[in-house]
C-alpha cells in the first residue's frame, strides 16, 4: 500500500520523554545561595583544585589486602596545597567498612579542618554490581544479567542497596550506571551494560538511578549517580575496547542517547566521559557532544567529570593537542568539569596558568565549580561530610541476601532444554565439570573486590559455587567433580570420560574468566577450543548434558549448541549464583530470565534483533528469548482503536495463560513494527515489557499503552519525526495492526 508522507517533526521533548531539568528541585534551592557565597571567597587555586580529582593511591599506600594506610604529608599535599576536591577508587582492591570509615574521616577532617574555606572532598567509587570495593558488601548480578530479569523493581532495589551499602562507608558518589548500547558483543564491558536495547536500557537507567539518588542526595542511604561513558563509548568499530566508534549522528541520537536522556530526566546528578572518539571526535575534547548535546538538547545540569586519564591522553593517545596544556584547556573549554587526573598536579597547574595567561575565561571555571559545589551541597557534605557509625550495620543484611538471591534466581536464563532434560532429579549422579564450575570469580567478573576481581583468594568463602551448591543440593556422594579444562587448555580428559561413565548426567559449567576493561579484549569470539573438546568428551562418552554458561559476553559456542541436551545462560550472576544455579538446575525455581542480547551464531553475522528489512537475522537465540520449566499461552491481543490520531493513546491487551504445570513468571515483551517509513524501519523494536507470575492455570489480562512518543523516530535530517501509516503490534505468539492517522 502506497501512503502518503507527512513528516512530522516533535519537539526533543516528545522523544527525550519531557526532559527539560536534569537536578532536583531540593538540589537546586539548598545550594544556589551557598554556592555564590563561597564561589565569590575562593581563589583560583582553589576554584581549579575543585575541579581536580586524584586517585587514593596518591594519598595513601596498601597496609593489605583489606586496609589501606593514608599518607597524611601527602593527603596534605592534596588538599591543603592544592585544594583537591575530590578523590576516587579504593587503593588496589575493597577495603573493609571499618577502613572505609578510617579513611573519609581522615580526608574529611583535612578537608574541613585544616583549609581556609573548610569545602568537604567528594568521594567517588565505582560500585557497579553493588558496592563492590566494600569487604563483604552484597554483590549482585552485573547489569547485564540485571537486564535479563526483566524486573524493572528488583533492579530499584538493587540499585537502592547499593547506594546503601556506599554511603555506609561515607562514600557519597557511584560511578554507574553504565548506559551504553551492548551492540558489539567482543566489547569487554558488554557486561556492565543493560543489553542492546535502547528501551530496556532506558527503563532500567532510570530506575537505577532513581533508586541510588532517592529524592535527596544528602539522605544517608543515598548517593549522587554517575551516568556513563557519554556517549557511543560501547560501540567501538574493532570491539576493542578505548577505540574509535563511528556512529552517524542519527543512529546516535535513535539508538545511544536516549539512555542518557532518561538518566538526565530522572535526575542523574554527574556524568561521565568516553574516552574514546566518535567519528574521529575525542570526546573529552567535543563541544559537540558535551555541550550543545548533552547541554544543550538533553538539559543535562549535572557535573561532568573526565574518565580516568582521559584529558592527557587527548594529548598522548587520540593525538587532538600537541601539549598537556594544550589537551587541558581543549577539554575544560568541551565541557569537562573535573579532571579524573589521576596521579599528580599536572592538570591543577596547567589550568591555573591558563586561567592566568587568558586563555580560559575564569567564567568558565566558575561554571565548573559551581556545578560541583551544587552537589556538594545536595550530598549534605557541608552539613555532615563524615561516615555515619551506626551506617555499619546496614552492610549486607539478610534482606540485602535474600534479595540477591532472588536477583540472580531472575537473571538465569535457559536457552535450550530438550526432551525436559531440566530440571534435574535430585537422585541422579551428577558429573560436574569445566573451568567455571568451582570459582566465585568466574559469577562475578570484573569489578569485585579487585578491579579485574580475578583475586579469587579474597572471595568471602561462605559463599557457594556451582559446584559446591550443587553437592549441597544432590547430596555429595552424587556428585562428581573433574575440572576437565582451564579456560584455554583441556586437562585430565580421561578422568572426565572415566566419571562420566559413572554419572547419569553432566553438569558442564563453561564460559569466561573475569576481565574488566582493556584487559578483556579478545581478537576471537569464539568460546575457547579448550571447552569444546571438554563438551566433545562428554558426547563420545554419551551422557545427557547440561551446559552452564558464566560469561560477560556471548562468546559464540559452535558445535556446543547442537551437541548440548540443555543449555542454561548464568550471565555473572553475582554471589549468590552458585545457589541460584543449583535451585534452577534442580527445578525448585523455573528459570525466568530473557536474553538482553542478541547471542549470534556466526563470526561473520553479529545481526542485531532490530535488523533492518533487508537483513537476515539468524542468531543462535534472540533477543528476548528464554524458556521456563512451564509454558505460556498468549491470546486475545486487543487494540483500543484500529486508528489513532496523533494525540490519542493506544491501549494493547493481552490474556497471559500459564498452560503448563509449574508455576512460574514470564517477561512479556511487546515489540512494534512500523511498516513504512521514509528512514528505513527496524523490523521490531522493543516498546514495553512487564513480569507477571502465573500459577499454572492461571490467567493474567497484561495491559499497555503507548502513544505517540513511541511511535516517533529520528529522521534523515537528525531530528525526531513521526509519520502515519500502518503499525504493527507483537506480543508472544500474537499480532495486531493499527494506523496512524
Ligand atoms: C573506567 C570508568 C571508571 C574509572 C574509575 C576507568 O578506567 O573507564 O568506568 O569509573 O576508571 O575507576
């Protein structure tokens, strides 16, 4: 059918989701009058020194693996000298509450007792899957696998742990959540990510940020967010990760600013910068990017802090400034408010001479400042910057257990199960084996405890492995264990077929080991050549298999696909995964997780699910896929209208059966096709989703609506547009179509 095409611009407005403030109204009016006072008392020294962030490591040294001992010559260097305002990380690996405690008192005490104008330092972590520099903190699933449980509130209150379990070590400032796009799976933070998709992404940003910041950041179970890297970082072209991405500025604006867009309006109070480029722009040094987008169109009021490094290496990495000096004023003049240096004076001393010689305008630093002071303020740091003691007590509570427990129970996602090979019975002998199979690290990857979190010797003991919760649940005599191959090398494979030929099934826990960041590059998607000849194994000694997966990406697994009765994706399901895994394997949960991702098949087909028309899309599972130990039945789609006007609301329904005989939950996903369109249309986004629970037999009427925000693309000239015509609607099994007038 031929239509006719009337481009309809919206206003940003419409498609940001009505973003007009990015700071609540209680940070604005408790801090604006204190702000100009003290702006108008301070030096330049001290104005740059604000903006100035330096690494623990500076100030302190490492007393072991659990404290940290602070240099207080040089904690006064810092702050008394040079006015440091703020201070990052946890000096090598987590410190224990009682350090925590130790160490922001001594840095508060020189901050406000010792300098002319007493400003508070603002301490900033990176807890990204809990407060995971905390000793014994509750660590979740990563992001990732957060995503897969499709519960939009366990992930509030996830996040509402977390910001909890920070501020109890007096630390005011998350360094998450991550808001890139996982649309290159080779990336090595695809883990810290919500999934691929724009709208699963943006709903969990701002429940995760609304979560950590509550409606006062001074409260003390609450901190400032972090949204980050701005922008495009996730997607670089080679999957390497700090390298260049190129993202025409359409897609960016459909697909990865609209997470940012909706941690600005909820109220994200600092951001974070790519350290990379986007089409050959160093983003640290983008006026582009940092102001008229993130300014400018997004309304964003927050800070923005560099990531680490980043401003020398606009200078001796993406090669944008000759100087170091050059590379800082290049970067303050983008937008950058406060430098993550991290280990010296250069960037204090560069800017304050520049300030001098005329080259940054003081209003510029005064900008800069002001916003830092802002949340500050907001923190409550003026009013009490110190860690509270009674805060202590609410690290790791058995709530916060059972909760995550319930998080990683979610998460799991089971990709394959033929013949009902799961869930097991518990009388059976259980062959368990393969590299990921007896550690904790392998479930929670990087960013736990260490920033690789490879230091499996710091792992809290008590908490179980796959292996050792699989023995509880079997009973240890029905378990046998053979590690059957490290991550990149086969060992013992005879003693694998030797236990095989004793068992009735085997269990086979495969994946990666921990990574964070650069470290995790790989050149090769493909699962290591190690696990498959271990899976290869199992099949000439012809036992029913299980394969566990406990990765930060979907490494592709070839033959393994075929040759596995029953596959389970574990994602790195945090420290509760191990009891999770066995409550799964053996049926007391039905699995209820769906992939964020797209798990492609192919080296050379990393086809995302919201492919154009002209692309095949033959993963090895969908975005959205996941099966449970039950089955249910979708009917009855209903539209409120065939047609709707541009200012109508469309109501969708749908009746939800749980036709099997377990109970279980189920992620109800509905997707949207618009037929026609002058910019080629995807051929389904994901525009809703909710989890329901379903006794068997049970029956559930699953409500939504849209309007014409979600109707709305970005055109070829860059901005929102929507046109009228046919759409289609799909949820489960069902389909329905409906125009726009
Ligand atoms: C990472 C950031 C992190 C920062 C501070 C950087 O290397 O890219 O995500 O917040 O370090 O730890």
């Amino acid at each position: 059918m031929q239509r006719t095409m009337v481009l309809i611009t919206v206003s940003a407005i419409v498609l940001l989701g009505g973003c007009t403030n990015s700071m609540r109204p209680s940070m604005q009016s408790a801090a604006d009058k204190r702000v100009e006072e003290l702006l108008v008392r301070m030096t330049l020294e001290e104005k740059v020194g604000e903006m100035t962030q330096l690494t623990l490591e500076v100030v302190s040294r490492r007393k072991d693996d659990r404290h940290v001992e602070m240099n207080i010559e040089k904690l006064r260097e810092a702050i008394v000298t040079y006015h440091v305002g703020s201070i990052l990380n946890c000096g090598g690996s987590a410190n224990t509450i009682d350090n925590w405690h130790e160490i922001i008192t001594t840095i508060q005490n020189v901050a406000t007792k010792e300098t002319r104008l007493g400003i508070p330092v603002m301490y900033g972590i990176d807890s990204i899957h809990g407060a995971n520099y905390i000793v014994d903190a509750t660590l979740f699933p990563q992001n990732f696998a957060m995503a897969a449980t499709g519960n939009v509130d366990l992930v509030r209150q996830a996040s509402e742990i977390t910001a909890m379990e920070t501020r109890s070590a007096g630390i005011p400032w998350n360094f998450n959540p991550v808001l890139g796009l996982a649309r290159n799976p080779l990336w090595p933070r695809f883990y810290e990510t919500f999934g691929e998709d724009p709208y699963l992404t943006s709903t969990m940003a701002t429940a995760y940020v609304e979560a950590q910041q509550g409606n006062d950041i001074s409260d003390p179970t609450k901190v400032a967010a972090c949204m980050k890297h701005y922008l495009g970082y996730s997607a670089p072209r080679t999957g390497k990760d700090r390298t260049p991405a190129h993202i025409p500025d359409r897609i960016l604006r459909e697909y990865f600013l609209k997470p940012f867009a909706a941690a600005t309006e909820a109220g994200v109070a600092t951001c974070m910068v790519n350290s990379s480029e986007i089409n050959g722009l160093a983003v640290h040094a983008s006026k582009y990017y940092l102001i008229d987008i993130l300014r400018g169109e997004l309304g964003f009021e927050g800070f923005v802090v560099s990531d680490w490094n980043d401003i020398n290496n606009l200078w001796q990495r993406e090669k944008v400034a000759a100087t170091q000096r050059e590379a800082v004023k290049m970067a303050v003049l983008a937008g950058i408010d406060m430098s993550m240096v991290p280990y010296d004076y250069s960037f204090t001393n560069h800017l304050i001479d520049l300030v001098k010689a005329g080259e940054v305008p003081m209003s510029r630093i005064d900008e800069a400042v002001r916003r830092i002071l802002k949340v500050k303020f907001a923190l409550g740091l003026f009013d009490n910057p110190y860690p509270r003691a009674d805060a202590k007590a609410s690290l790791a509570t058995a709530e916060a257990t059972s909760l995550n427990l319930q998080a990683a129970l979610e998460c799991i996602t089971l990709l394959k199960n033929d013949a009902n090979l799961l869930p097991l019975s518990s009388d059976k002998k259980v062959l368990v084996t393969g590299p990921t199979a007896d550690l904790l690290s392998v479930m929670n990857g990087g960013w736990t405890i260490t920033w690789q979190g490879d230091r499996e010797d710091l792992y809290p003991a008590e908490k179980l492995t796959v292996l050792e919760a699989i023995r509880a649940k079997a009973g240890a005599d029905n378990v046998r264990y053979v590690p059957g191959a490290s991550f990149e090398q086969p060992s013992d494979l005879n003693a694998v077929l030797e236990a095989a030929r004793q068992s009735d099934v085997a269990v086979v826990c495969l994946g990666e080991k921990p990574y964070c960041e650069t470290p995790g590059n790989i050149d090769d998607l493909n699962l290591p050549d190690a696990q498959k000849q271990l899976v290869q194994t199992l099949v000439w000694a012809n036992i029913p298999m299980v394969v566990v997966l406990l990765e930060g990406r979907p490494r592709l697994l070839g033959t393994i696909a075929d040759q596995a009765n029953a596959i389970v994706m574990g994602y790195l399901p945090g420290q509760e995964g191990g009891a999770a895994m066995a409550d799964v394997l053996f049926g007391d949960v039905s699995p209820s997780g769906k992939l964020p991702f797209t798990y492609p098949k192919y080296t050379g087909d990393l086809t995302l699910y919201d492919r154009k028309n002209s692309e095949n899309y033959q993963p090895q599972w969908p975005f959205g896929h996941g099966l449970s130990y039950t089955t249910f039945r979708y009917e009855n789609l209903t539209l409120s209208e065939s047609q709707i006007g541009m200012e109508d609301a469309l109501t969708i329904s749908v009746d939800v059966t749980n036709s099997g005989t377990r109970s279980g939950q189920e992620i109800v996903q509905l997707y949207l096709q618009d037929m026609v369109r002058s910019v080629t249309p995807p051929v389904r986004q994901l525009k809703r989703f909710t989890k329901v629970y379903l006794n068997p037999g049970e029956k559930q009427i699953v409500t939504f609506t849209l309007d014409v925000a979600d109707l709305t693309f970005i055109g070829a000239d860059s901005r929102p547009a929507v046109e009228p015509g046919l759409f289609k609607v799909y949820i489960g099994s069902q389909e329905a179509e409906f125009e726009l007038k």
